[in-house]
C-alpha cells in the first residue's frame, strides 16, 4: 500500500512538471493580444494621462496597494513600468516551441522597445509636463519621439502581428481587427 502511495505522488509530481507547453490561447494572449496596452503609445498616452491627471485618477502602485501618483513620472514608473515589466515577465514565462518562438521573440522585442521608451524618452516628457514646460515645449518633444520611434514602433508591431495572426486561425482562436 505505501509504495502504491510513493508510486501515485511521483506520478503527480512528474506529471505537474513535464507540462511541455502552454495552451495556444495563453501563448497568444500573452505574445500578441496584450499589445493592446499600446493603443495609445505617444501622444494619445500623454493626453490621457493629463486626462486622468485632472480626474485625479493617474495612479501608482508598490507591493501593497494603489494609490494616486505624485507625478506623472512617478506614475510612469511606478504605474506604466512595473506593469509593463509583469507582462514581459509573464512572456519570458511562456515555455517556446518550435511553432512559437518565433511570436514570443517578435513579442518581446516589442515589449522591451516600448519599456525603454516609457523608461527614457516617457520620462523626460513628463518631467516637461511636472515641471509645467510650456504647452508648445511639451508637444514638441512628443512629436519628435513619435517621429523618432513610430517607425520602429510601428515595424515591430507588424512583425509580431504578422506571426500572430496566421497563429491564432491555426489554432481556432478568434481575432477581431480594426
């Protein structure tokens, strides 16, 4: 009877670990799907930052809680940064496969361009916006990041989409495009 025991939990141990792969779902969702968060990358982020700046809603958070940002740098690292480095930890978690890696490696060069952009030229715009630059200086250092980075922004997005999408019609995952 107890080595029927020992036999059963080294079964349950080695089944939990030998999990090869991650369902197509979570590799999609995770590689392509959270993209999403860029919707808004440049401008548009900027401006709804100031948005919910004025709603006293740009937040920050720590280990233990949220909480209303003092800054719009503090919100950018310390909102923007962290989340965006949990959803790259959460890609590098991905287990890859010869069908996947390529979409993981697209995701994540995607991923850690735009971390560097919120850790560098994000910032620096928004110490603009805290120290209350002018209106003028502000927008102008936001259409030369855009100028700057939409390109590569913009090619390395498309490469994560254009293995994306064949992905997920493969693996009957829906996907509505705008």
């Amino acid at each position: 009877m107890k080595t029927k025991i020992i036999i059963a939990a080294l079964l349950l141990i080695v089944l939990q670990s030998c999990k090869l792969e991650n369902t197509p779902e979570e590799y999609f969702d995770r590689s392509a799907l959270n993209t999403n968060l860029f919707m808004e990358f440049g401008a548009k982020d900027f401006q709804r930052m100031e948005e919910n700046k004025g709603a006293n809603q740009l937040m920050a958070f720590d280990e233990k809680s949220t909480f209303p940002a003092k800054s719009y740098e503090d919100h950018i690292m310390r909102f923007k940064v962290p989340y965006l480095k949990q959803s790259i930890k959460k890609i590098e978690d991905l287990k890859p496969t010869d069908e996947t890696t390529p979409m993981i490696n697209a995701s994540l060069d995607l991923f850690k361009f735009v971390e560097e952009k919120y850790e560098n030229d994000y910032v620096k715009i928004a110490r603009l916006m805290d120290q209350k630059a002018s209106k003028e200086t502000v927008d102008k250092a936001i259409a030369e990041m855009e100028a700057a980075n939409f390109p590569i922004f913009e090619e390395k997005y498309k490469k994560l989409w254009d293995l994306a999408l064949p992905y997920a019609k493969d693996h009957g995952i829906e996907v509505t495009t705008y």
